[in-house]
C-alpha cells in the first residue's frame, strides 16, 4: 500500500497578480507557498525523502482536496495561461547562470 502524508492548505490573506497566496503545512511548519504551491511541497517532502502520496486538506473539512503522487508532481508546476489551468513540466530557474559555460 502507497503511504499517504497530510498536508494543510492556509490561506495568508495577502494577495499578488496570480491571486490569493497560500501556504502548505506539514504539522505546523510552513514548507511551501504561493498561488499554487502544492507542487512546491511535494518537492520539499522529495527531498525529505518522502515517498506515496501528498494529501492536500483545508482546515475544517471533512476529505482531501487534492491527492498527488509525490514523486510525479515533484516533476511539475500549476501553470495558468490561455490555454487553461494544466501541470506542466517544472525546471529549476538558474539565476544568473550562463547555461552555454556550463
């Protein structure tokens, strides 16, 4: 059987361009926010060496709102243009980094 670990969706209250920014707890610590962060924290519990499946609740409600495997959504990103909301593959932003030296 596939571990389950729960996460807690908070609200912030502050707002960007994107919309509301959320934060995703695993207990009482903060280890992800933004829009859309969930795929964040499914990469924060990969390092972590977590593996299964990441339970996505808002406080007070009786199911999950959103499940996703670990491992695949450690891979993406929500993202949001004209075509729709859709995962989409993430890569890591290198700041600075002239990629042709490398």
């Amino acid at each position: 059987m596939t571990p389950s670990h729960s996460l807690t969706i908070r609200p912030t209250g502050r707002y960007l361009s994107t919309g509301e920014v959320y934060e995703i707890l695993l207990g009482s610590e903060v280890i992800a926010s933004g829009h859309a962060p969930e795929c964040a924290a499914c990469r924060e519990l990969q390092a972590r060496g977590f593996e299964g499946d990441a339970l996505f609740w808002r406080e007070g409600k009786r199911n999950y709102d959103l499940k996703l495997p670990i491992a695949w959504a450690a891979r993406k990103y929500v993202a949001e243009d004209r075509a729709g909301v859709r995962f989409a593959k993430w890569q890591e932003f290198s700041f600075g980094k002239d990629e042709a030296s490398e």
